[in-house]
C-alpha cells in the first residue's frame, strides 16, 4: 500500500484507539455523576477502572494468541463490536452492579483491538515507516489519556453521565464505519504463541521495562483512578473545578507528549525516562503538602500532566528498539502492563482514599514509583554479547 493511500485508515486506527481510550477512562471524570446517581460513594467509582483495565490486562495475550489467525480487518471490527455493546450496556445501566458488568464486555472489546490496531499500523506501511504508523496509532490513546477524560468530566457536568456514554458508542461506531471503508484486507501475520510471549521476556532488559511501565501506572492511578472523588476530598474542589482541572491536565498533558520525542532524541531513553521519574516523584510529594485550597491542586495536576505524558512514548520506543522484529508482543506485554497497572492504582486509591484522606493518599503512590526505579535502573544494565565465534589458529609457518 502506497504512503499516502495508508494515512486514512491510520487515522482511523488512531481514532478507534480514541475511542478505547476514552471509553476506558471517562468514568473518572464522571466518578460525581455516577455516584450521584446510582448511589454509592465516589471511590467507589474508580473500581470501574480496575474492572475495564484488568480484563483489558488479563484477555490481550489471550485474544493475540486465539485470534492470531483471523484477518486484521475483522478482529479490529470484532473489538469495537464488542465495545459498543459493552458501552452501550454501560448507558443503560439500572445499578452499579450492572455497570461493572458492562465494563467486562467493553474491556474484552478493547483487549481485541488494542494489539491488533498496532500490529495493522505496522503491516500497512513500508518497513521504513513503521515506527512513525505506531506512534500515528498510538497517538489515539495518548489523546484519549490527556483529552478523552476532561472531554468526559465537562459533558458529564452539561448533559450528565449516560449522554457522555452514548457519545463515546457513537465514537466508537464512527471509528468502526471508517475502518470497514477505509481499511482493506489485511492477512494476519504469525500466529504468536506462548512460547514466542516467553523467549521475548527472557530478552535481557524486556522484563524490566515491561514491570517498570506497571509500576508507573499503578502509582499514577492510585491518584489519578479517584481523581474526581480525590480532588474534593483533598482540595474542596466541586464537579466545575473538577472539569477545568482534568482540562487543564489534558491541555498540559500534550505539550509533555509533543516534548517526548524531542527530549527523547537529546537525552536518549534511559535519561528521558528518569526525568519522567523524578518529576512524578516531585508530583506526589507536592500532592501531600501544598495547601489544601483548589489553586495549589490546579497547579500540580498541571505539573504532573506533563511528565505524566513523558514517560508513555518513550518507554514504548524503547520497547521498540530493543527487539524491533518483535515489537507486536512486546508492545501487548506493555499494554497488558499498563493497563494491569491501571486496574491496581484505581483498586487502590478506590479502597485507600475514604481510609487514608486526600493527604496521605499519594505517599501510597510513592511505593510503587520507588519500585519503577529500580525496575528502570535495572533494565539499563549492560547485556551480556553474544560470544563470538573464536577465530580459526593461523597456519604453522613453513621453514
């Protein structure tokens, strides 16, 4: 296919995982509403998040391996199927019972098409644009991580949580009419096995960077998952400054991810990954002691939003790098990492922040993202060479 020819059903592919984006985390936006509505403390809320992430964690390897065989085309339409459904079930939902339940069918739509979107991308283009159709599909999430949930919080405040939830089915359906257009046939390719998943993780380094991404979100989302739900508690901030806080982390949010590559190419993976470390690092201290009035939360969410979106792409070209032929599994690893680390976070702040207050809650967030340290500094020891052949004795000299 033909460079130009390809950008459409990129942009679709990056639209469907818009969609998956935003389907997976505007709950958190709308923890108020909901709550409001169905009667149950706001924390509780974030356990919508653990339910979408861990299925999405849980049934990704799985779904690669059972559906490894079935054209591209149809697994991605079969994945935002099974989303609308989920989504729709989610709109109509009578209790939060049912909700969660509406989370499982939607995480199993997303757990199909996440992999499969980036493996297309990857198939669709010539070899040399590969790293730049992933960064196209990925841009997808990373819009729907800084924009789909303020999107969500402002229209849930306008037109209420189940309007919000119809619009995201009408977005994901878009996305799906797109792909079925502008989306040829594409043949899978190998089937991955379980055997293929384990020799990549044996990979020096792949490990570790995969736990790192785990332990990073589940810090991130031990705040972030009861964001709504925190920032009352913790700064008296109602469903309004709510909406122009995560606004204002979205806006942020991508100045830090347009600034990743840019940083990446000066400081290399390693550093770039570091700075995004610290600066985490300096977040949640400040969560814990600035004062308690709505300015000083507004001011570390816009902090936090930039580092937040300078560790994501970054660690994923550094997947990308370390095993390029490999880059379908261990990009399904990460994913399955991030969102695992998602579903903890949430389970976390959701069970922590009643107990705990807003205070103390992101000294919790500190443990984890001590443990990515490690995990980072780990995956930057040298890799042992492959042993060179020994070269072959010379020729005795003749006399």
């Amino acid at each position: 296919m033909a460079s130009r020819a390809s950008t459409p059903a990129l942009l679709s592919l990056a639209l469907g995982y818009f969609a998956l984006g935003t389907a997976s985390l505007a709950v958190i936006g709308l923890s108020g509403p909901i709550a409001a509505d169905l009667r149950v403390p706001p924390a509780r809320v974030g356990t919508l998040v653990t339910v979408f992430s861990l299925v999405f964690a849980l049934a990704a390897p799985v779904a690669a391996i059972v559906l490894g065989r079935m054209d591209r085309r149809r697994v991605l339409l079969l994945g935002l199927a099974l989303m609308t459904i989920g989504n729709i079930a989610g709109a109509v939902a009578p209790g939060f019972a049912a909700l969660a339940a509406a989370r499982v069918a939607a995480g199993l739509g997303a757990a199909v098409f996440g992999p499969a979107a980036s493996a297309t991308g990857s198939m669709i283009v010539p070899v040399e644009r590969r790293p730049r159709a992933l960064a196209v599909v990925f841009g997808g999430m990373t819009a729907a991580t800084v924009l789909g949930v303020p999107l969500a919080s402002a229209a849930g405040t306008a037109v209420g949580w189940r309007a919000t939830m119809v619009a995201v089915v009408v977005l994901t359906l878009g996305a799906g009419g797109l792909l079925a257009v502008l989306l040829p046939p594409v043949a899978a390719g190998p089937a991955p096995t379980a055997r293929a998943f384990g020799r990549v993780l044996r990979t020096p380094g792949a490990a570790s960077m995969i736990v790192t991404t785990l332990l990073v979100l589940t810090a991130q989302f031990t705040v972030y998952g009861v964001a709504g739900a925190y920032l009352g508690t913790r700064f008296g901030a109602g469903s309004g400054l709510v909406s122009l806080t995560l606004l204002v982390f979205g806006a942020l949010g991508m100045v830090g991810n347009a600034a990743g590559a840019r940083v990446y190419s000066r400081l290399g993976g390693g550093r770039t990954i570091a700075l995004a470390l610290a600066g985490l690092t300096v977040t949640f201290l400040a969560l814990s002691s600035v004062p308690p009035v709505p300015a000083a939360g507004v001011a570390v969410f816009a902090f936090w939003a930039v580092f937040n979106t300078l560790f994501m792409a970054p660690q994923q070209a550094r997947l990308v790098e370390l095993l390029p032929d490999q880059r379908g599994i261990l990009l399904a690893l990460n994913a399955s990492a991030l969102y695992l680390g998602m579903s903890l976070g949430s389970l976390l702040g959701s069970g922590l922040l009643p107990a705990l207050g807003g205070r103390w809650l992101p000294a919790v967030a500190l443990l984890p993202l001590v443990l990515a340290a490690g995990a980072h500094a780990a995956s930057l020891r040298p890799r042992p060479s492959r042993p060179r052949a020994p070269a072959a004795a010379p020729a005795p000299a003749h006399r």
